[in-house]
C-alpha cells in the first residue's frame, strides 16, 4: 500500500541542499533521522509502528518515504491517516527546505531493514546492503545475515563474511525467497 502526497515549500538551493537548524548540506540520513524521531509518537498514536524513514532523490525530485506496519497489515487508509497526522509536524518543524514528496507506504515484500531489531527479527534470512563507504572496495553486499551485534551485522556472501556496521549502512532490504528462486533476466535478444 502507498499513499502518495506532494508537500511544497519555498525552493532553496540544489536538489541536495537543506536548511536544517542553521546548518546546511546536511545528509540525507540525519534528516531521515530527526523525522523520524519528530513523528515518532504521532504514528504510534495513530495504532500502526513506524519502521523507518528515508529521504531520497530520484528522477530530481526529493521523496521522503515513511515506512509504516502493523500486525493485521496495511491499508490505504492507514497510509492516508498517518499522512493526514504527520503532515502538520512537518510543516511545523520544516526540517525539509524545498519542494518533496510525501509517501506514507507499508514495507512491502521487500521489506526495508532500519534497526538492529529489523535485523535480528529476519536472522538467516537474505538481504541487499548498500553502504555509504567502501569496504573491501565494494559498496553492495548480497547474502544471508549471519549474527547481530550492538553495533553491526554479520553477512554470509558467496565471496565469505562481512562485518559491516549500522552506520555505514545506506539502504538494507530484504530479499524475499520468491526472488531468490527467479531466473535471471534473459538478455535481450537471447532464447533459452
């Protein structure tokens, strides 16, 4: 489920730019984080757990994802009486400079993983990490998670373990086992 709105305020410097507190530039993931913790309250008020907020660009256009759960599941209206509840938050705390779009949305079936409990709760189970630095060279990590600690996940991938921590993390979704069992695309132009 997705319930998509379009908030609008002044526009102000480029598209990664935000005023946030007197302080500019700040990234994506500190702001997802101060909306998180601004909304918190007002999502579980409303009977669903919030599992995560993302800010991101995408085709130019900035996107702040809020991920909801509960449960019995997510509807359409849940989506929209969690928007309807946040939105006057946001506008009130204007942590987003800008124009953005608001999408209120369950996690759907590949799920996104925010906190150490997303990741222990789906222990042995496959995910995509995305990570902000290097490690080994390499930015993107498929495999089974392995062991959580306070600070970090242990990842089993065909090229052996990896200990990446949480704040390096830039996306973590899970993949479902349905996917893993889909053949890879054909090429273009290929029979099998």
């Amino acid at each position: 489920m997705l319930y998509f709105k379009c908030r609008f305020a002044k526009e102000w410097g480029s598209p990664r730019s935000f005023v946030f507190k007197g302080v500019i530039q700040m990234d994506f993931k500190s702001i997802a984080k101060r909306i998180e913790n601004e909304i918190q309250s007002t999502v579980e008020r409303e009977g669903v757990e919030l599992l995560g907020v993302e800010l991101v660009t995408e085709g130019g256009r900035k996107i702040l994802r809020v991920y909801i759960d509960s449960e019995i599941g997510i509807s359409l209206k849940d989506c929209e009486r969690v928007s309807k509840a946040i939105d006057p938050i946001l506008e009130r705390t204007d942590i987003i400079e800008g124009r953005y779009f608001l999408e209120v949305s369950s996690p759907g079936i590949e799920r996104p993983l925010f906190k150490k409990k997303d990741y222990d709760r789906f222990a042995g189970e496959k995910i995509k990490i995305t990570t902000c630095s290097p490690i080994e060279g390499r930015k993107n990590f498929t495999g089974k998670i392995k062991l959580t600690k306070e600070d970090s996940v242990l990842i089993e991938t065909n090229e052996g373990e990896f200990e990446i921590s949480f704040d390096n993390i830039n996306k973590a979704k899970l993949i479902p086992k349905e996917f893993e069992e889909m053949p890879q695309k054909r090429r273009k132009g290929k029979r099998e």
